[in-house]
C-alpha cells in the first residue's frame, strides 16, 4: 500500500515556490557558473603568472622604465627597434612606404618586411609609445605574447580536458616561458607562432569531431599571415598532428575519408585566405631570401643526440648559443616527469603510444640530423638563432604530458623508477661533462637538481589538497629561475645610449629632411645600426634586413662599400658616388663619443659646404648631387661592374654617364713608396712580424700634388671578423674604418687643403701578420669631378609629385638619351612617358633607366607590389568559401537539434 504525502506537505513545498525538479536545476546551474568561475580563474593564472615572471625579472634588471637598460640586445637592438619606428611611423604619417620604401637601404620593397616582422596584431601597441618609449612599448608586446601564449594553452586542456585544476595554469607556464621562448625572447615576431599553435590545434580535433571545422582554416591563416616563416614550419606539423590524432581517434572516426579530406581542404582554404601576404611575399622572397638556399648539404648528424640533455636543466642557455648551440628545449621538471608518465598510463592504448614514439622520435632526429633540420627550416640554414622549431618539440612535450598525467595523483613504483632514473641520467650527465657545455655552470646544476628532489617529493607522498597547487608554485619557481639563469649572461644596450642617439640625430635632421615632392638621401659618418633611417625617418643608403634585395648588396661591395648577405652600411662612399647616389647631406659626428659611434672617417667632406649643425654633428651639403633622374648618356647600359675594383668601376660609371670612355676621375698616384718596419716579406704581398712582443708598422710616405681628395683601397684581408689586422693614421690624426666588409673597401685619407704637403700613411699591425690585398693609392680629379656634375645637373627630372610609390615630374632631353635613375630597378616598378607605357632598362644591374627621344618629357614612375592583386581575389574567395561552409555546417547543427532532443 503507497502512503500518499499529506496536504502539508505540498502546501510546505508550495510555499517555499520551489518544486524538487526546479532545485535541481538550480544546483545544476550553480554548479556551471562555480565551474565557469574556476575556468576564467585557471586561464588568468595561465595569462598573468607567466607575465608577472618576465615583469619581474624585467624589473630586476632595471629595463626601462624600471631603470636605465632597455629590452634591446643582439637583433631587437641592431633591427627590430628600427623597423618598429618605421612601423609607427608608416600607419600615423606615410601610409605610402607600406609597399616600397626609400628608407630600405637606396630602396626596396617592404611588402616581404611586414610579412617576416610586422605584421603581428601585437604590435598595435606600437602607436602608443613614440621615441624612447619604443622600447616600452616592446616590452609590452613581448610580455603580451608571452602572456596569451600561456592563456591559449590553457585553452587549449580545457576544450580538450586533458588536464584539470591547478596543472592547467602550471603546464601553461611552462609551455609560454619553455627554452625557445627564452632564448629567442628578442626575437619577438616569432612568438605569434606560439599564441596561435595551441588554438590552431584545437581547430584540427574540431575536425576529427566534425565540429566548428571553420577554426582551424582561420587560425592557420593567422599564423601564415603573422609570421609566414614560423607559418611553414607549423604547416609540417599541423600534418603530424592529424596524424597522431586520426590515429588516436580512429575508432570514433566514422567517415574517414571524409575527415581526411577535410583536413586538406581547409589547410588549402586557410593558405587561400593568406594568400594576399603569401603569395606577393613568396615572389620578394625569390628575389631576396632565396638568392641564399642553400645548394648543398651533408647526410649526418651535427651532434650526439645526448649532447641535448643539458638543456633539460634550468639556465641551459648564453650569448654563445645564439650563433651556434644545440636546441633549446627546456620544458621543466613536470613535464619531463608527465612524459614518461605518459607511456606507463593505462587508460592511454597502446596504438596511441605508438604513434606518439614514432612522432617523437621524428622530432629527435630532426633536432640532429643536418637535412631534416634544413627541411624545417625550409632549405636555408639558419644565420644565427639554431634549431628555430625546437617551440614545435617544446609544445609536443608539453601536450604529451599533460595526457600523462591527467589521472594521476601519486606516482606508481614504475614511474617514480623511471623518473629517478631519467632526471638522474639528465643531471649525472651533465655534471661530468660540464666542461664541454659553455652554458652550463654547477649551481645551474644544484639548483636543476633540488627541484628535480622537490618534485619527485610531491609525486610520492599523498596530498590530495594541495598537490596540484603545489606543482604549479614549484613550477612557477622553476621556470622563473631559467629566465634568470638564462638571461643574466646576456648584455642589453642602456636606454640613454639609445635615447641619446636619437635625440642627437633627430636634432641635426630636423632642418634637412626633404620637404613635400622632394627627394635627395642622407648619408652619415656613425651609426647605431644599419637602420638608423627607418628609425629617424630620412632616405638613406644602409640597411639591415633578411628580405634585402641582393642586388643592392652586391652593388654597393662593387663600388667600395660595407656590404654583406642581408645588410648595406654606405661607409667608404666618395664625393663622386655621394653625386651619384643622390646624397645632398653628410652628417659627420663632431668628436667621437660613445652616442654617435663612427665607422669611417671622410677627411674630403671638407670639399661640400659646411651648414648649420648641432654640438655633436657637423652637416655637409653638396653642391654637386645629382637628382634622383637626370638625362644621360646611353653608354651607360653598356657599363659591366667588375668584382673587386670599386675605384674603376666608379671610374667606368662617370665615363658611361658622360658617354665618354676616355674620361677618368680617379687616377693612381704613381710615386708610391711604402717602408716596412719589424716586418718580414712572405710573398703574395704577405708579411710577419719580425719580432712579436714589438710593434710593426707599414709606412706610406706622399707628397699631393694638388688639394684632390685621396683615397687608399684596401682588400678583405685587412679585415678579419669585424676587426681591422691593423689601424691607419695620417699623420697624427687617427682614422677610422670598419672592420665589416668582404669586399675591397675605398679608404678615404686626406681633403682639403694639401697641395705639395707632404703626407705620411702609417699602418700598425694589430695582429701579426698582413696582406696587403687589393691595395693601391688613387686621387679625384676635382676638376672632371665637378665638370661632369654640372653637365648631368643641365637636365634633371624636376619633380611634380614624390611618393614612395609614385614619382613623376617633367626633364628636357638635348638629344637622343636616357633617363638615368637611382631607383632600384625591382619588379613592380612601372613607367609611363608622356601617358605611354614604356619598358625600362636595368643599368649597372641595380638602377631604373628610361630611352627617350630629344624633347620635353613628362615621367611617372608607379610601385605596385607584385601579386598582391592576385593574391587579395584569392584570399577574398577563400574567405567566401569558408563563409558558405561555415553556413552549411551550422544549417547540419540546427537540422540535427531537434533529433538530439528527441
């Protein structure tokens, strides 16, 4: 017999207005937003402990504003500060120089730069700090990407739930501050990879899922378009990973093909929507990057394979390892212990664990063997900054084991077993080795291992409420301590150096910067970097850029100037190749000091007018610069540059310019004598020191026979590293040269007023021995000099309009002549005369120049990036593919919904 519940009691119920059902409901709900609640706790830890740990260790080391350093070392220091000026300055004043630049080097296109450095959502933090706040505003981003990369990670276990609680912020850490984050912390356009990878992965399960399959094409559009060099080498691993997961996922798989043919049709529509950078970017690398792949390769290994296991240990990285050193994969004692965890997990199948080995030991192989280390690195070894996927290996450890031990509270006798044994090999090996790892110093060792005992502790005695909380504060020591240990070793330039600089050029340009529809190039004596004018905003002539045009390179060494792979510094110019190139202004420093830090000495600017300058800068003007077009002789098309002879190829240029083949303006000085001292004749213009402990000095006595600027070429072999084998002097006054170059170099030695003055040249040997490569003595004929400069200047290309993508203006050709530019002839320049197309020339295979008919002529020339059209009507229909797959799946969702609550 069922007792039926009194009156009273629904009555009570009723009272109350809540039924059982409701509150259950209502506990359900409260039970969401309590786990809601610990999420956005959990993903705040994973975003703000990492930027804390990076603030703090900032602060330490007084970088401004906490003090007088800065951020700024290595690269971020010699170049992305400079482009992240031009950055600013592009998007607030000169929207133009976007696609070409006057300010990249004598020119170049910058589509390539923003696609490898610039284009980062990051770096909108950039308009926000003007001058010396720049390296502010750096800070800034690199703590945000730092920041988000731990915030995505999280996201990442939590979507996927292969960790809960306190290890998600703490495998977070490890995973936004791992070896290859700090070790390229300078190099902060690569750490967009690192944000985006995890929700790139997220996207890729939604595909095994067959959900949301709209978030993998998008995310790997944003890291192709973020950093399309980072972009690639996740590419390669976006194919493991489906991979691994269609392997792991097999059994749920109920279209496979499908799923397969899924993953490669969104990987092609997320390279489509990535195309208007990619595909403009892939031709400038054609021209640029890809002039240097390498041609040849060995099949070996560069190392032993447990030459890595220091890196394991904190502080496993210094200045040394930039260049050259073996990965950086730090990842912490928890995820070393989870990983081996991994392969002792029960609840993980075998068939799992098979492919996890054979990914991994793929990406062991690669860290070693030469060729697949060039494959990942897309067939150019790298210039500094080794092994730049070890982030890939670093997140595949951190993901495997966080899988390891999601289930796990203490660890099995197996795995404390193994763990001892793995950790001890790690720290035995070491330690007895410890003399063949520069990096490695014994109390990085001590402290690797007290952490190491810490967490082995953790793991074997049971503490249900305070372990995983535990295992985050010892992780968050544990990866704080590896930043310091890390960074401490590395120098970082001081903020007043930086600033001082600056503000002491700005200074002196600030009356000379061309003024609307002009153009003329600046050129100077000293440098902070090769990208001073993206940093203070003027045309120059240096540049260092890893998208350079080569061709700029190679003609700059031809005319006697520091030039290399990747970079120009307009040195050793003449007053003649000053004319030539368009360079209205010298900036001289005034005495050296450690601000303005000279690299050349230019004795005959005291030839050019001297202007109004500042207490540390001298200005030159001069009289005789020829515009950025001007009428010329075509002889000039025929003009072949010689290697190695900058003063007959400068020679060869006035005479092709002037249509003349007799006229030369640098002659040789023919009665030179040179006297040795404590020297000893080798042969080949080869000579060591007689006596080593005493110095050795190759003397030059001359006598001018006129006020002509002299000028003394030197070969490579005075060079060696960057370091000059011996200073030079003239007379008493000290001259500067750099070091820098692999080329003949144009030396300038005297100026001014000098006739019948008798000279002497001194050499002192700063090592002990010296060739005397490519040497030789010339002066300018100032007469034919200024000549030839008032004949070119009768018909300049006057200008009406002057962009840095469009220049036009009116020249009165005398007769049957060209139009000779100092515009590099690139791709993407166009030329119309008088309204009609017309096809330029290529001349000294570096300049535009243009064939016209006697006459007045109007001249425009346009800049369109190459197969950025193209490449924006690709993106365009991708995107719009994507929108109607995307409309297509959620109409599939809607059409199921009411199946599912049936």
């Amino acid at each position: 017999m069922i007792k039926l519940k009194s009156k009273k009691f629904y009555q009570t119920n009723n009272y109350y207005g809540v039924s059982l059902n409701v509150r259950k409901r209502e506990k359900k709900s409260s039970r969401k937003i309590s786990d809601s609640q610990n999420t956005r706790l959990l993903q705040l830890l994973s975003f703000a402990l990492p930027i804390l740990i990076l603030l703090g260790y900032f602060a330490y080391r007084k970088m401004f504003p906490f003090g007088n350093s800065s951020i700024l070392t290595v690269d971020l220091g010699q170049q992305y500060v400079d482009f992240y000026s031009f950055y600013r300055n592009t998007l607030l004043h000169h929207f133009s120089q976007f696609f070409y630049s006057f300010q990249n080097a004598i020119g170049g296109s910058m589509w390539g730069t923003w696609a490898y450095y610039l284009f980062s959502p990051f770096n909108l933090v950039l308009l926000f700090t003007p001058g010396k706040w720049i390296t502010f505003g750096i800070m800034l981003i690199t703590v945000l990407k730092v920041g988000c990369s731990g915030w995505a990670f999280s996201k990442l276990l939590l979507k996927e739930k292969w960790q809960k609680g306190f290890l998600i912020p703490a495998f977070s850490i490890a995973y936004a501050l791992n070896g290859f984050v700090v070790a390229n912390i300078l190099n902060i356009m690569w750490l967009d990879a690192l944000v985006f990878l995890p929700l790139m992965i997220i996207g890729i399960e939604n595909l095994i899922e067959r959900k949301s399959m709209w978030v993998y094409p998008v995310f790997l559009a944003i890291i192709l378009v973020t950093n399309y060099y980072m972009g690639y080498m996740i590419c390669i691993f976006a194919v493991l990973y489906f991979a691994w997961t269609y392997v792991r996922n097999s059994e749920k798989i109920q279209e496979k093909w499908k799923t397969i043919g899924s993953f490669i049709g969104r990987s092609l529509l997320g390279a489509g929507m990535a195309a208007v950078v990619l595909l403009p970017t892939f031709f400038n690398i054609m021209q640029t990057k890809a002039q240097y792949n390498t041609k040849s390769f060995q099949w070996k290994f560069d190392y032993s394979p447990w030459k890595i296991l220091p890196k394991f240990l904190v502080g496993g990285f210094n200045f040394d390892q930039m260049p050259k050193g073996t990965p950086n994969i730090f990842v912490g004692t928890l995820v070393l212990i989870g990983f081996i965890c991994y392969f002792t997990c029960k609840e993980i199948k075998l068939k799992e664990k098979i492919a996890t080995i054979v990914v991994s030991a793929f990406f062991v192989v690669s860290l070693c063997y030469q060729p697949l280390d060039l494959f990942w690195h897309a067939m150019q070894f790298p210039v500094w900054y080794p092994y730049r996927f070890s982030y890939i290996v670093c997140f595949w450890m951190i993901l495997i084991a966080a899988r390891g031990l999601l289930k796990i509270t203490r660890l099995s006798r197996l795995q404390l077993m193994l763990s001892v044994i793995v950790l001890g090999v790690i720290v035995e090996y070491s330690f007895y080795n410890i003399k063949k790892f520069g990096f490695l110093k014994s109390t990085n060792i001590v402290i690797s291992s007290v952490i190491i005992i810490g967490f082995l502790i953790l793991f074997s005695v049971p503490m249900k409420k305070w372990f995983k909380l535990s295992l985050l504060a010892l992780t968050t020591v544990e990866m704080g301590a590896n930043v310091a240990l890390s960074l401490n070793p590395i120098d970082y330039v001081k903020q007043s150096d930086f600033a001082g600089f600056i503000s002491n050029l700005n200074t002196a340009l600030d009356g000379i910067r061309p003024g609307k529809n002009e153009f003329y190039r600046i050129g100077k004596t000293f440098e902070r970097s090769k990208d001073d004018p993206m940093q203070c905003n003027f045309y120059g002539t240096d540049e260092f850029n890893s998208m350079m045009d080569p061709k700029t390179s190679n003609f700059m060494n031809e005319i006697g100037d520091s030039s290399g792979d990747n970079y120009t510094g307009y040195s050793n110019g003449t007053l003649f190749s000053d004319s030539f190139l368009g360079i209205k202004y010298m900036l001289n420093q005034t005495s050296d000091t450690s601000v303005l830090s000279p690299y050349s000495t230019r004795l005959d600017l005291s030839n050019d007018n001297l202007v109004n300058g500042t207490n540390t800068i001298n200005i030159y003007k001069n009289p005789y610069v020829l515009p950025i077009g001007f009428a010329a002789s075509p002889d000039i098309l025929n003009v072949k540059l010689q290697s190695a002879q900058p003063i007959q190829n400068q020679n060869m240029i006035a005479a092709g310019l002037a249509g003349n083949k007799k006229l030369k303006l640098f002659k040789s000085y023919k009665d030179l004598s040179v006297v040795y001292s404590n020297l000893k004749d080798e042969g080949n213009n080869t000579y060591t020191k007689v006596d080593g402990n005493q110095d050795a000095t190759i003397q030059m006595p001359f006598t001018p026979k006129n006020n002509d600027p002299y000028y003394l070429t030197i070969g490579p072999a005075f060079a060696n590293n960057g370091n000059l084998n011996c200073s030079f002097t003239i007379g008493d006054q000290q001259l500067t040269q750099t070091g820098d170059f692999n080329s003949p170099m144009i030396l300038n030695i005297t100026g001014g007023d000098q006739k019948d003055q008798k000279k002497t040249l001194t050499m002192t040997l700063t090592n002990n021995s010296l060739q005397l490569d490519s040497f030789g003595l010339y002066h300018l004929d100032m007469s034919k000099y200024k000549s030839l400069m008032n004949d070119l200047n009768e018909h300049p290309l006057k200008l009406d309009h002057f962009s840095n993508t469009k220049i036009s203006g009116t020249i009165d050709v005398p007769k049957h002549e060209l139009i000779m530019t100092t515009i590099p002839a690139q791709t993407g320049w166009h030329v119309k005369v008088d309204g009609k197309t017309v096809k330029p020339k290529k001349v000294l295979d570096e300049f535009l120049a243009v064939p016209v008919s006697a006459g007045k002529h109007q001249v425009t020339f346009t800049y369109r990036t190459p197969y950025l059209f193209l490449g924006a009507i690709v993106s365009v229909v991708s995107i719009g593919i994507l929108v109607v797959l995307k409309k297509k799946e959620d109409s599939t969702v809607r059409q199921s919904e009411p199946e599912t609550t049936k």
